[in-house]
C-alpha cells in the first residue's frame, strides 16, 4: 500500500476527548478544516501565508474527536478546493494506491489516498462540486456527500456557499454509518429506517459512463436492487448539459465572491489549471446569481418531487476510472465534462449521495452511487450499510 504525498502534515495528532461509538477509530482531515493551532495551507503556501493559525477545531472534527476518534493528520487538497483532479503543483500528487499511476480525483485527494492505503479508518473532506464522490469514486472507496446544511461547515474554508457540504469517505460501509450518526446528529432514529422502494435510472446519465463501466456497474445495480424496483424516470427534459452549465456558473460567482479579494490582494502562485479557473470566475457577471439561483431551486423541487421519500436515483459516480496522471487536453476535457454532468445533479438539488466501490474489468476502482430525498441521509446510509456493512474492511 501506498500513502505518498497524502499528508500536508502526519504529525498532526488530536487524541479523543471523550469514549462514543468512534472508539479506537483513526481519521484525517483534508486540510480545509480548522484543527486549534495549525495553519491550513488550502493546498496553496500562499494561503498558508497570509492566514492565522485555528484558535479552535472545526464543529465536525470537535464532534469525532468527543465520540472516541482520534485525529491522525491533516491531508493534500487541490489548491482552494478548485479542481475534481487531486493533482497538486506546489505539495505533490497524492498516489491513488488502488490504481497507480492514475490521480486519486479531487479535490479531497489526500484523504481519498490515506483511507486507500489503510493509514486512517475514515476521513473528512469537503463536496461542492464532487470533490468527496470523485476521489472515493477513482480510489475504491464508500464515500458520502450529505443533504445540503445537514453537517455543520462552521471552521470549514468555503468555496461556493450554496453547494459547499462536509463528506466523509472510508473502506467499509458499516464506518460510513457510524461516522455519519455521529456527524448528522440532528437527524432521527425514525427517519433512519424508512425504507426505499424503488431506484430510479435516468438513461441519460447512464449514457455518460464509460461503456465498459456502465455495463459492470450496471450490472452490480441490478443485484444490488434486487429488494427494489429498477425503472425508468421521467427526466427533466433541459437534460444534464444545462445542468453542469448551470451549476458551473453559479459555482464560478460563489467562488470569485468568496476568494475574489484574497486573489486580487495576494496575487498567489496558481499552480496549472487553477489560475485559468480563478481568471475566468472573474469574468461572470455577479449580479445574475439570484435569478440563477431561482432555476436552482426549481431543478432541486423537480429532482426532489421525483423522489419523495422512498425513491433512491442511481448513476455512475464518475464518467469512468481513474484518468492517467497528467492527461490533458481534449481528452481531459471530456472525462471532466461528462463527470460533472453526473455529479451536479446532487449539487444543484441540495441532495445526500453515496457512492459504492466496484472494479472494472481492467481491476481499477469505479463507482455507483444513490441519491436520497432531503434529510434520508441516515436512511441511505443504512441502506447501504444493509448489504455491504458486512463486506470485509480492505487493509
């Protein structure tokens, strides 16, 4: 196993406050998350620059650390959490130890790699834009983005406030569940064993995998199903190319509204790829973003009254495997597009996902994932934990 460049800092250890139902369990944070004396770097050394060290924890670490878990390190993140790659210019790639020689997908990248390797038993990142489902996707990992405000992201960097969320990702379902009732603490046992009835397939997003992993994953989700109807949609008909646009423009306000001053005062050293992005999101017109916001909502009433409570929406987690290192041009640019298309449909509804780790016939990991009604979280996660909680944790 490998854990190379995961880590901004191994040594960053927080004991457990209290014993709860995370005893004796290891996590690491993407290093986005105040831990009381380090400076987070936001995977930019002039961000670590020109910010003060944490006076407290963040709310979510402070929650693991009361219920028996003790912190382990804090791990690499795409600089300022803008890119589904995990390839970092000024702290290095961290290796995906399911598939060398592939990116670990980002922007949560380190801590997608420390859980692989076996270092920690969990870990936290953050989800805006896929950046928790990606990289569990491309590393072999249970992974889960919560409904929108279900977790707290008090002492969490922002980058894009409306779709911001705090994920957690490990190598087993049954610690996915025990993390997030620990995490989603407002939600209620009764909730929780609701069951789903039906999973929901919208051909369009199918068509956007790969088609050797389309055709494994959806295999898998025919078994994976078999206590629940498989049927057909009726999607939307502005279909996922407007979606994704959608949902990347608002994302490029939020974050030039959010970052824009620091970038124009700081002038900071952008590694490839990201100083494109922060020059283009200066370029979109801010004053679009509540009538932006307006089609936001009605995607998210369309998505959420397609679901009510007891439908489940399964799609490819990302287009396909892990990309090589360093791919780029228009072949990068269509792995990413169609990726995006898949993962903004929880990001514009607000909506809890869980993605599943399968492999692929070449034995490189991909992903399937579900998305629940508002606040099923626990639900999802228990019906997840339901057939996979007994799987055997990979070392």
């Amino acid at each position: 196993m490998f854990a190379q460049n995961a880590y901004i800092r191994k040594d960053l250890t927080v004991e457990p406050e209290a014993k709860g139902n995370l005893d004796e369990l290891t996590f690491a944070v993407k290093d986005v998350f105040q831990i009381k004396g380090h400076t987070n770097t936001a995977g930019n050394p002039d961000w670590h620059r020109t910010h003060p060290p944490a006076s407290r924890h963040a709310h979510a670490v402070e929650l693991l650390i009361r219920s028996g878990a003790r912190l382990r390190g804090a791990t690499v993140t795409d600089e300022i959490m803008y890119s589904l790659l995990g390839e970092n210019y000024h702290y290095g790639t961290p290796v995906n130890p399911k598939a060398i020689g592939r990116i670990p997908g980002g922007s949560s990248s380190g801590s997608a790699s420390a859980v692989a390797a076996g270092d920690a038993d969990f870990a936290l990142g953050t989800d805006t834009g896929g950046s928790v489902r990606v990289p569990s996707s491309y590393c072999g990992l249970f992974g889960f983005r919560p409904t929108h405000g279900a977790v707290s992201a008090e002492g969490v960097i922002k980058l894009a406030d409306s779709f911001d969320t705090v994920g957690w990702m490990s190598r087993d379902a049954k610690t996915l569940l025990q993390v997030g009732k620990v995490l989603l603490d407002s939600q209620t046992i009764a909730d929780e064993g609701e069951a789903f009835e039906e999973v929901l397939q919208p051909e369009e997003a199918w068509t956007l995998a790969e088609p050797e992993a389309g055709q494994v994953l959806e295999e898998h989700l025919r078994s994976l199903a078999a206590h629940a109807r498989v049927a057909k949609p009726n999607w939307p008909k502005e279909g996922l190319n407007a979606w994704a646009a959608l949902f990347r423009e608002i994302q490029g306000i939020e974050i030039w509204r959010e970052h824009g001053a620091w970038v124009r005062e700081t002038k900071p050293a952008f590694g490839p790829g990201i100083a494109e992005r922060f020059e283009w999101a200066s370029t979109l017109d801010g004053s679009k973003l509540n009538e932006l916001h307006v089609i936001k909502r009605q995607i998210a009433q369309g998505v959420v009254s397609l679901l009510g409570r007891h439908k489940l929406l399964s799609v490819p987690t990302a287009a396909g495997e892990a990309p090589p290192l360093g791919m780029a041009g228009e072949e990068a640019e269509l792995q990413r597009s169609r990726t995006m298309k898949l993962t903004c449909i929880a990001g514009l509804a607000g909506l809890p996902q869980v993605t599943i780790p399968f492999v692929s016939k070449s034995g490189y990991p991909i992903g399937l994932s579900f998305i629940a009604g508002p606040g099923r979280d626990l639900a999802l996660l228990n019906w997840i934990n339901s057939r996979f909680g007994e799987r055997e944790r990979q070392p």
